[in-house]
C-alpha cells in the first residue's frame, strides 16, 4: 500500500470521526449550546479541509466551489478562537464585533477576483491546475501565516489570563477542569499547527520529492487521527467540562486601576475582620469556597474582597484559603490522640476534594508530605 493510499484512508476517518463528533457535540443536552456548536463548526471546517485528500477520486466540484473549499480554512482560527472564549465565560454571546474576525477571509477572496472570480470557467479551472505555485497563492499563505500566529497569542494570553481568574477565585479542583481542557487543547492544536508548517515548508521548497512530502502528510494525519480519538475521549469521560466564569470578572490588578486606592485604616479593618472571620468560622472548611460565598460571608463586596486578598495579602484566593486549610491539617496531623485519622479523611474535613491537591499545597507549605510532617513532628 502506496503513501498516497494511505493518506486517503486516514483522510477519511479522520473526516467521519469529525463528523460524528460534531453531531454529537450539537444534539447532547447541555447549557453550553454556543460552546459544543462553536466546536463543531471547526471540526466540521476542519473536516472538509482535510477531505481535500479523497474526496476528489467521489466527486468534481465546480472551480468556484473548490475555490470556496479551499479558502474556507481561514475559518478556523476565528471559530477556536471564539469557542475558547465560550469555554472560559460562562455568559459569552456572539456579537456583531466578532464579524470582523472574518476580515482575512474577506481580503483572500478580494485577492482572487481579477485571475479567479472574474474570469471563464475554463481559466478558472487552468488556474486551480496551479494554484498552489500562483503569486496568489503565496500571499494568501502568507496571511494565513501572521493570522495564525496572531490568534495562537491571543489564545495563549487568554489562557494565562483565565488561570489568574481562577486563582484569585476559587479553590474547588473543579473550578479548573476547564482551564486544564483548554490547555490540552491549544497544546494539541499548537503541535499540530507546528506540523502544518512544517509539511508547508516541505512541499512549497521544492527540494523534497513528493514521496518524502507525502511521509509528512501521513505523519500529520496519524497525528489528526490521535487528536480525534483524544477528543471523543474527553468528551465521553469529562462531563464536568464548559462550566465558565463570568464575562465581567476582572483580575485584581484590573479592577483596582478602576477604582480610587482604598483608605489605608479601612483596608486594615477589612483585613482584621476577615483574618478573624477565617479563623473563627473557618469557612475555608467547604471545598467549594469561592469569592462570591466568602464575600457573603464576611460582608466584604467580591471586589474589595479580591483586592484586599491579591493586592494587600499579596496572595491568590486559593493560596489564602489553602494555607488556613494546610494549618488545621498541620493541627490534626501533630496530634497524637488523632493518629487513627488517615490523611485521605484529614483531607476531606479541611476542605481539600483531592489527595493530589492536598500533597502538593502541604508540600508548597511545609516541604514535607503530610506523612512524612505526622512523623516528624510526633517524634521530636
């Protein structure tokens, strides 16, 4: 079995697996309609990019329609892009602004009209025959280049961005599972890109023979072919995924550039009042503690709270709640009369979901494991 046959093949189960997932993704029953049909518009746009390698052996497109085929991957970066932002807040709409992502296509399209679009069917289909090799060809490439890297920066930043607004407003591990989603995502869709290019820059040198080009096309479909299962994987055993943050929260850093600094002996009052409050009601005790409830709690408004915690504290709400969390666990764990207690139920009573977590805060706070700290500290 020849390279171009097994390109084919690949090709085509990849296009199937895209296609049922897209289905699947727009007909489950969610709260998270916008999210699953931004998805599955890429994956279907992805789909009928790839299907360049088959579907020409089923069917013949008229040259504007292949034409049309061809451009329409400058659709992918916006629809991943939009979904990201989907994923991250809960309350995202699409608006009229977002049109403007289409800009890049609209200009490809713009380039082809004086030697495609306006032309005879018969030179339109001459100038697809060499397509590839045409000036046009090479600029739109080359938009389609800067376009790209544009929209990886600005989902890296976003994602940066949405860690920072989890860190300062929440301590429940499932407050993360769709930082941690997106993250594996755009790692999947930077290495994939990062092939693309790669297999561009081999077929478009001209110093490789196709046979080697092709050994690069095979390398980058095995690799859309894991993608695929990766992504029907997730979905079946992630089904606490696309619970988002609000549109308007801000970082602290945001909101106090917005305001007038505080007076400095109310910060201090505030700050007195809720070191007192985490240590007489110990409200870190609920593991789904968040800035909203514990501004509930105290009295303080989420965005003073916020400050007092990140700016003054100089901590990330969920360093602040899992320090007290770490000494109530510090307490039990140097308590002889409670040796029967193990660590998972230790865990649990002070707030923790997870051993992960717990281990790995105890250790940022101690530099030891909680077994190691019960030893040590019961044997001095």
């Amino acid at each position: 079995m020849d390279n171009t046959t097994i390109i084919s093949i690949i090709s085509l189960i990849i296009v199937v697996l895209f296609l049922f997932f897209a289905v699947f993704l727009v007909s489950v029953k969610t709260t998270k309609k916008l999210s699953n049909k931004l998805l599955a518009s890429f994956l279907v746009v992805t789909a009928v990019d790839i299907s360049v390698f088959f579907y020409a052996s089923l069917i013949e497109l008229h040259p504007v329609l292949e034409m049309l085929r061809i451009q329409l991957s400058c659709f992918k970066d916006p629809l991943l892009f939009l979904y990201i932002l989907s994923v991250i807040y809960s309350d995202f709409k699409l608006k009229p602004k977002h049109l403007l992502l289409l800009t890049p296509w609209v200009i490809c399209l713009i380039i082809l009209i004086p030697n495609f679009f306006s032309v005879s069917e018969a030179n339109q289909t001459a100038f697809l025959q060499n397509y590839s090799q045409s000036f046009e060809a090479r600029v739109i490439r080359q938009i389609n280049r800067v376009v790209e890297i544009l929209y990886i920066i600005a989902e890296i930043y976003y994602l940066i961005r949405y860690r920072k607004l989890l860190l300062e407003n929440y301590t429940s591990k499932e407050a993360f599972y769709n930082y941690h989603w997106l993250k594996q995502l755009i790692i999947f869709i930077l290495v994939g890109q990062a092939l693309t290019f790669l297999k561009g820059y081999i077929r478009d040198s001209g110093a490789f023979e196709v046979e080697i080009v092709n050994i690069y096309r095979v390398i980058l479909l095995v690799f859309g072919l894991f993608f695929s299962f990766w992504l029907v994987f997730k979905a079946l055993l992630s089904p606490k995924l696309f619970r988002g943050i609000g549109i308007d929260l801000k970082l602290a850093k945001e909101m106090i550039s917005e305001k007038e600094d505080t007076a400095n002996n109310k910060q201090h009052t505030q700050i007195e009042k809720l070191k007192a409050y985490m240590a007489t009601e110990a409200p870190y005790l609920d593991a789904s503690l968040s800035v909203q409830s514990l501004s509930d709690q105290v009295g303080i408004p989420p965005r003073e709270l916020s400050i007092l915690i990140n700016q003054e504290l100089n901590q990330h709400f969920f360093d602040f709640i899992n320090s007290f969390r770490i000494e109530k666990a510090k307490e039990i764990l140097e308590n002889p009369a409670k040796n029967k207690q193990t660590v998972l139920e230790i865990l649990y009573e002070v707030g923790f979901n997870s051993k992960s977590s717990f281990n790995t805060a105890f250790k940022k706070h101690t530099g030891n494991t909680p077994t190691s700290y019960r030893k040590i500290t019961q044997n001095q």
